[in-house]
C-alpha cells in the first residue's frame, strides 16, 4: 500500500467513505486517518508530514458520477497524503 522502496520516503493516500456506507459504518476522517497510521506503523514506517490532497476537477466529477450510478453506495474521496520514512 505504500509506494516507495525500502530505505526510502513514501506517500500514502488515506481515501474515508462517503454516502451510505460512511453514514452507517460512522467513518469520517479522523478515523480514516487513524485507521490509516494504525496500517503504516504496523508495516514499520512513520509519517514524517501529512499534506492536503490536491482538489481535481475530474476526480471530483467521476466521483459525483460513480455516486449517482450506484445511487451513493460506492463513494470514496481522497483525504489527505502522508508522506512516511521507514522506522530506524
């Protein structure tokens, strides 16, 4: 799930549920983000910085449309990218 080689930096994207599965499920992005970090130390790597992911245009839209085609059952959006080091 982390891209980058041993040794390295690496970026990880952290996706939370929208739509009907994140309502009934309660997922917001806390618990994204600490389902997430909970995911990396276990792998051995450490997060070093959290950025905001980029808005898209497009992401956004072919989002919106995969939400209106399963009518909001399948809905995930980017939250946030960490950029991790492995631990020493």
């Amino acid at each position: 799930m982390v891209s980058g080689s041993a040794g390295y930096n690496a970026i990880y994207p952290v996706k939370y549920k929208h739509g009907w599965p994140g309502i009934f499920t309660g997922e917001n992005q806390e618990k994204a983000l600490q389902r997430a970090l909970a995911d990396l130390n276990g792998q051995g790597w450490r997060v070093a910085a959290t950025v905001v992911d980029r808005w898209s245009f497009w992401r956004r839209l072919g989002s919106a449309l995969l939400a209106v085609v399963t009518l909001g059952f399948v809905v995930r959006a980017p939250n946030v990218l960490l950029l991790t080091e492995p631990n020493r």
